[in-house]
C-alpha cells in the first residue's frame, strides 16, 4: 500500500484517511484532512479532520491521494450490499 510517509510531513500538507463513523461503527469512508501544528504542542503534529484536531497516532493509516486511500479501502472493507 502507498503510505504517507509522517516522517517528512509539515503543516499544510494534505492527506486522506479512512474514517469510521464514530456514531455507526459499520460505516468508514475516505476523507480528506490536513497535516497541522499541533496547537498545545509545538514540537508535534496533528491532523485536521471534520473540523476537529486528531492527535495522530503510530497506527493511523495516512495516504498521500485520493486514490491510494480509495485502493485501501477498497482491499480492506467489506461491502456488506454486496450479499
């Protein structure tokens, strides 16, 4: 898979990610957000995502196109329509 590589991220940089809904667990999607300066730490970063400000974590899964986060999905979730 084609990860966006945190080490060399500064603000402004933009990512997708995919989101799960925190209110309807089955349902994720690709979103797009940002790379920030985390605000109450200047030596860290943070993501911008839904109008909210994500501590990004070792585990998260950043992708540097639409496309790269969409092919992840695409291999990763299971459409339950589909049965």
């Amino acid at each position: 898979m084609d990860f966006f590589n945190i080490n060399e991220a500064k603000p402004g940089d933009e990512v997708f990610v995919i989101y799960r809904n925190p209110h309807v667990p089955s349902v994720a999607n690709v979103k797009q957000a940002e790379i920030v300066q985390h605000p109450k730490d200047p030596n860290s970063l943070a993501l911008f995502l839904n109008e909210t400000l994500h501590v990004i974590e070792d585990d998260d899964a950043l992708f540097p196109s639409l496309e790269a986060a969409q092919r992840a999905y695409d291999e990763n979730y299971f459409d339950f329509e589909a049965e």
